[in-house]
C-alpha cells in the first residue's frame, strides 16, 4: 500500500517532469505555474503545496536534470579507458547536450542565477548546489588522475602543486566547454564557417585539443582519441532520462 510520502513524492516527480517539458518548450518567462496545472492535472493549490514559486520549481527541475548529469559522470568515471579519455568524454557529452539540448541546459543555468535560487526554498537551494559539489569531486579526482597518470610534464610536483593544477585545469576544461558551446549557439561560429559546411564541432576539437596539449597531453592522432570519446559519450547519454535525444517526448 502506498502511503501518503511516497503518494506526495511521485506527485512532485511528475510535476517536476511537465515542468521540464513546458520550461524547455516556452521558456521559464513565458511558463506560468497555471501551465504546469494545465499539463498535470493538478490544482493550483496543490501545485504550490509542493512549490512555493516558480523558481522553486525551476530549481526541483535543475536538480532533476543534475541527476542525469551524475549518471553521465558516474558511468564515465568507471569506463575502462585512460583517466584523459574520461576527461575528453566528459567534454563530448557536454558538447553534444549543448548542441541537441540548448533548452535543458538553459534550465540549469537560471537555475544558478542569484535571482532564481535566492527565492527557491532553502532546501532545493542547498540539495542542488550539494549534488553540484559532488559533480565537481568527482570530475576532479578524474583530472588529479590525469596529472598523475596521463600527462608529461608534471611528475615533479608534489602533491599540493598537483592538486592546485588539476583545480586550474577543471576550472579550464569547463569554462572552455561552455564557452565553446555558447559561441557555436550563438551563430558567431558558423558565421566563420564556408557557407557549405558547419565547421562548428571541428572548431570545439581544435580548441580542446590545443587546451590540453598545454597541459602535456602529447598525442599523435587527437582526431581518432576524439572519435572515440564520442561514440563512448553518446552510448552515456542514451542511458539517461532526459539527455538522450527525443527524451522529453519519449518520458
């Protein structure tokens, strides 16, 4: 028999899944909390028994979708491919989320915007930016790995100074993903490109290659690394709820 938690959980778990629907098919603007009640069936009041605003609720959605981002991660941390691919994994499924998802990420986005979590209520707040945390360790000690293991040039350091690297290489790696991503939705990368050809993803190749070749990543054939990295990134993201292409239609 199903009690009243578990009763109240799965309801908000279907609120939280129109939610994303409707946030990534009209935007959190123009997105009213009648809509979800619209979509869910549910009264206006028993929407904000579970949400107390909107941005309460954008943030439930953001932490729904950082749980497939910890899936992503948890199954490449445990590929059996060296610490480097895991890390060119990680940025592929970036990539690839970025160009086919650009609305959930958006999501995830505002969700972290002073404005938004400041009105979320404390707990959401506190749960998603905990799980974001937990993302973060586990993309560093990916890339501590990598110092350690997979790069030249670093085997003197000891182990503060290793540490340090591998902060300023995450910080990198990541502000190199989202910089890249945005610029190619932007229309300012294909702007560079021949009119015949999106050159958008070769662009994101080369500049991440160079980036981690300033690191001491020291590669032949980056390309066939990268094809590789890819097609492991692509498998990752069919397995999650949201990610995977079509899911939103398919959940």
């Amino acid at each position: 028999m199903i009690d009243k938690r578990e009763k109240r959980e799965s309801r908000e778990k279907k609120i939280i899944a129109q939610a994303i629907r409707l946030l990534a098919d009209t935007g959190f603007l123009d997105m009213r909390m009648a809509d979800v009640a619209d979509a869910t069936g549910y009264s206006m009041g028993t929407i904000y028994s579970h949400f107390e605003s909107k941005e309460d609720m954008i943030v439930a959605c953001a932490f729904t979708l950082c749980l497939d981002e910890k899936r992503l991660f948890d199954d490449i941390y445990v590929q059996a491919i060296p610490e480097i691919e895991k890390i060119i994994t990680l940025a592929q499924c970036s990539w690839l989320i970025s160009m086919q998802q650009p609305e959930l990420i958006e999501i995830d986005s505002l969700s972290l915007m002073p404005s938004v979590w400041r009105r979320a209520t404390p707990h959401r707040a506190e749960s998603l930016n905990l799980l974001h945390v937990e993302l973060a360790d586990t993309l560093f000690r990916i890339v501590l790995s990598t110092i350690e293991n997979g790069i030249n040039g670093h085997q003197h350091l000891d182990a503060a100074a290793r540490e340090e690297l591998a902060t300023h290489l995450t910080h990198g790696m990541w502000g190199l993903c989202v910089g890249l991503s945005s610029t190619a939705q932007s229309g300012y990368a294909r702007s560079l490109c021949p009119k015949d050809k999106d050159q958008t993803y070769h662009h994101f190749t080369t500049n991440y290659t160079r980036f981690l070749k300033g690191y001491g990543w020291d590669e032949q054939d980056p390309a066939a690394v990268f094809e590789r990295c890819l097609n492991i990134a692509k498998q990752c993201i069919n397995e999650t709820t949201w990610f995977a292409l079509n899911a939103r239609k398919a959940s």
